[in-house]
C-alpha cells in the first residue's frame, strides 16, 4: 500500500510536467515556422502522445520501488531546425521552450499550496505531496535538461549562442552526448563506490541549483521567511 500511496503522488506531477515541457518545444517550433511536431500531432495535452515505455513508465517504477524520488522522460518532439525561420536564433527559444514550462509549472505548484489548508482533511496531505513532488520534479528536469551539453535544451541553446568555431564541435557532440550524460550521472557514481572514492556529481550539478531555485521560488510564491 505504501507503494501504491507514494506512485499515486508522482503520476500527476510527472505526466504532466513530461507532457507539457515537449509540447512547448513543438508549439514554439510551430510557431516559428516548423509544423513537423503538429503534424504528427506532438503539439498536445495528451499524455499518451509523448509516452516514452521505458522513460515515463519502467525507470520511474523502479526508481519508486527503492526511493521516494522519481525521474523521467518523454519521447522526444521532432524539430527540423532547417525549416525554421532564422534557425540559429529559434533553435534557442525552442529549446529553453520547455525548460521554461517546467520552471512555470513549479512556481504554480509552490502557489497552490497556498489552497491546500482549504481542503478536507482527508486529502489535503495527499493534494500537499502532489504539489510538493511537482515542485521537485520540475525544478529537476528544469536544470538537467539546461545543462549545457547536446542533446540536451541546455546543449542546443549553447550552440545557438556561441560563435560558429565554438558552436560547430558542440554540435558534433549531440551524437554521444547521451552516452557523455550516462557516464557522468549514473556510470561513474558506481564505479567510484566500487573504488571507495566519492564521484556523485548529482548533489552539486543538479542538487545544489534545484534548492537555488526552491528558494526563489517560495519567495514568489509568498513562503519566504
């Protein structure tokens, strides 16, 4: 039961947070001249268009069967950069499309806790979790996905921004920047364990800027000290 409990205060928040950060990258890559993510009908509220089987249902139940912390992904929306209208520039308002969502997301959650002590006693602690876990779990994929390394939103921003000598071999990277993410955050944690040394680069690269944000986010949400 306590399972059951826990992934019924996770479901809503993760869905909803994985849905809209891809449907904002294919709404802003629509509106910029890109229809690809509409056509194949990307550009929507429906969880289920942007399901990933193992990203958004198998990784997160096994993360819940042994931590109260979920993580996931979506399927990934299709943008044809070449189609847009100055691909450079809108490369990066498509990719900051859905980090700022998340952000978004989060400052809403942080303001409706304000509505929780209205509620039933009956479920206004399950309402709180779900608020609570949304906070988290956007602020999460908010800074992972800034990370400046393709293919990741922060990645593909970077190569908008930087000059072209710089750009171009950032660019290059996104064919194994996957694999580059992998080994820093999960890989390498392991074998440091195995080797008594401490290489959890998650605390400080991904830990230390969510509580940043926590704080400016509680302090818009009218909850700082």
């Amino acid at each position: 039961m306590d399972f059951v409990y826990t992934a019924s205060t996770w479901i809503a928040p993760v869905l909803i947070a994985i849905t809209l950060h891809e449907a904002a990258h294919g709404y802003v890559a629509w509106r910029l001249g890109d229809d690809t993510a509409k056509r194949l009908g990307r550009v929507t509220f429906n969880p289920l268009r942007h399901v990933d089987p193992y990203g958004t249902i198998v990784i997160p139940a096994l993360l819940l069967s042994f931590s109260n912390f979920v993580f996931g992904w979506a399927k990934p929306v299709p943008v044809d950069f070449n189609r847009l209208e100055r691909p450079r520039r809108d490369m990066v308002w498509v990719a900051a499309a859905g980090p700022a969502v998340n952000l978004g997301l989060a400052t809403v959650s942080a303001a409706l806790m304000h509505l929780v002590p209205l509620l039933p006693v009956t479920v206004d602690h399950w309402v709180f979790e779900n608020l609570q876990n949304s906070i988290v779990i956007n602020l999460v994929l908010a800074v992972f996905n800034l990370l400046p390394l393709p293919p990741l939103d922060g990645g593909r921003i970077a190569v908008g921004l930087l000059p072209l000598p710089l750009a171009r071999p950032l660019a290059r990277m996104e064919r194994f920047g996957l694999f580059v993410i992998i080994g820093v955050l999960f890989v390498l944690p392991y074998a440091g364990q195995e080797f008594g040394a401490d290489l959890n680069v998650f605390p400080w690269l991904i830990g230390e800027p969510v509580r940043f944000l926590m704080g400016v986010i509680a302090g818009l949400a009218g909850f700082a000290p």
